[in-house]
C-alpha cells in the first residue's frame, strides 16, 4: 500500500495498484463466440440463464471513487474521479471473502462487508490471524514499527472494488482508505468479470456434479460453483475463482441481503483503548511504506501475534449472533 497527502488529505492505495491479469476486453455481444472455439452447450445455456436471471452485480452504492494515476500534475500526488457503475439491477447489502494470491507473496484474504450506510474491510492471513481493520471511517492495522502495538487513523473513508474500469473494457482492483467526507463503499461486478472471460475464452465447460462452469481464455480462466439447484438467492453463485499467471482471485461465503450481516459493524478509538494495547496516531513520515495487504512473515513476533489475538477479540465482540 502507498500513501500519499495533498492540502493535508491522506490516501492509502495497494502499491502497486494490480489489474491482476483481468484486462478483459468485452466485443461482439454477451454469448458471442468464435465458430472455432469449444463452446460448451451447456455452459452456454446456463450462463444465459444467470446473467438473465440474477444480480450478479453486489455495489453498496451508484457511484465509486477510483484512483486514476499513481503520478500526475505538477504535485506529482494521485488523482482521484467518479465511476459510475452501470448495472441494470445490483445488490446492495452482502458480505463476502476474497482471496488474492500472487507468486512470492503471502495470501490476503478481505472480508468485505457492505451495505448503502456502511462498509467494513478486515485484512486477515490465510490462518484467520487479522492485520487490518477498516469500517466506514477508520482504519487500524497492526504496527509493524512497533511490534505489539497497533496503529490507527480516524478520520478517512474505506472503499473496496472490483469493477469495470472507467475505458469499460478492463477490469479494475482498487482497495483504499481515502481521506475523505464520501460514503464508504464496497463493489463486486461479477457480471463484467464473467461476461468478459466468456466474450474471450477459447473453450467452455460445465461439470453437472459440482455445479462448476469453467472458462478458459489466452491469458487466464474463471471457474464459477453455482448455487444449489434449488436455491432462491439473488446471487446464484457460491463461489467464483478468477486466476491468470501473476494473481488468483478467489471469492466465496457470499452472504445477501442477510440482516444483520455478518462482519457489518463500526469501531472506535475508544474500542482500541480496551484491548489495552500500545496505539499510535498514524502520522505522514510513515506513509512512504506502510501495507495493508499482508506483509512477508506476519506475524513475525510473539508480541505482534498477541496484538493480533486481541485485535480478534475486538472483531468477535462486534460479530452478530
């Protein structure tokens, strides 16, 4: 992650911002494929089906604030512009896991959780140990400069997502705290990621006993689980994988339009102060190197690794029944 401040505004980005192998180019039409490429009949069918009978669009909100350079202007500080997410029918309150792997990098996994008011972020390692939090408008992250302790910022915005970029043709990942007023906001667009494997795939499949499509394309390959046959939910999905050579993407635990939603809540500094632990106001000589992405052999203290057990025990106490 990277963080930069302009007029005493601070924003905190994955460094480098990752496309993941996602440049998905969409042409000729949503089941358009060349004469020559395995089609499967019925991966086709039934991907007609889910993109005509579900919402495979979750976004907490109309509009998302993206990043649209790392260096521009004579500042040399970031830019920032509205995307609108252009969806027919989306699904505003949900909670999911995703799970990003790269090549020599350690597993993070974000559960996301979101509804139109609010949105929560935790950054966990694969063992469920936490190592950043964000909800609304604060962030805490365990702290790497001093092991045991915990360092926050509270005043900012979480925005999380996965989405069409704003050219419409590439697929965008951007996770962030901005400081900002905006609303937090959470967008998962599996219908442009899916739509856009399939418009370029050079073969299809479906296995009937694990309700798994496959599609494979030049550069990458999406396996999508669909739900239960006889499931009513929205989605229609339980689980989606998304891998090319440099990255996977792997989504699951989807949870719609539950109330309350699992993993939705809001913390404080004043939640911070009872877990009895050193706290540290993130301040701007920092920002050069701080990660929110899970950093090589976290935890890397027994000190770190108790701050990240009471780290959990916040996150318990805040979990619905």
């Amino acid at each position: 992650m990277f963080i930069c401040a302009q007029n005493d505004t601070y924003v905190f980005a994955m460094k480098p911002k990752l496309h993941l192998c996602l440049a998905l180019v969409l042409s000729g039409g949503l089941i358009n494929c060349p004469a020559d490429t395995d089609t499967s009949a019925d991966a086709t069918n039934i991907l007609r089906n889910l993109f005509t009978n579900k919402t495979l669009v979750l976004s907490s909100r109309q509009k998302f604030i993206i990043q649209t350079s790392q260096n521009q202007g004579p500042s040399g500080w970031p830019t920032f512009a509205n995307v609108d997410i252009v969806a027919p029918k989306m699904i505003r309150q949900f909670g999911f896991k995703a799970e990003l792997s790269r090549p020599d990098h350690p597993t993070t996994v974000m559960r996301v959780a979101a509804n139109e008011n609010h949105t929560t972020v935790l950054i966990e390692t694969s063992e469920g140990q936490p190592y950043c939090l964000m909800a609304d408008h604060f962030l805490v992250i365990c702290d790497s400069d001093n092991p045991g302790g915990l360092a926050y910022c509270d005043g900012g915005t979480v925005l999380w997502g996965l989405f069409q970029s704003m050219d419409r043709t590439n697929t965008s990942f951007q996770m962030m705290f901005v400081a900002t007023n905006v609303p937090p906001a959470a967008i998962l667009d599996l219908s442009f990621v899916i739509k856009g494997a399939f418009a370029e795939m050079t073969n299809a499949s479906y296995q009937a006993g694990s309700r798994t499509i496959r599609i494979q394309t030049k550069w990458s390959s999406r396996e999508i689980e669909l739900s239960d046959a006889n499931s009513h939910d929205l989605l229609g999905v339980k689980e989606v994988k998304i891998h090319g050579d440099t990255a996977a993407f792997d989504f699951s635990d989807f949870r719609i339009d539950t109330t309350p939603i699992k993993g939705l809540f809001q913390f404080s500094k004043h939640d911070l102060q009872k877990l009895n632990l050193p706290l540290r106001a993130l301040n701007s000589s920092e920002f050069g190197h701080l990660e929110i992405s899970i950093p090589e052999g976290f935890p890397d203290t027994e000190a770190t690794k108790a701050a990240a057990e009471k780290l959990q025990s916040l996150i318990a106490s805040h979990q619905p029944e």
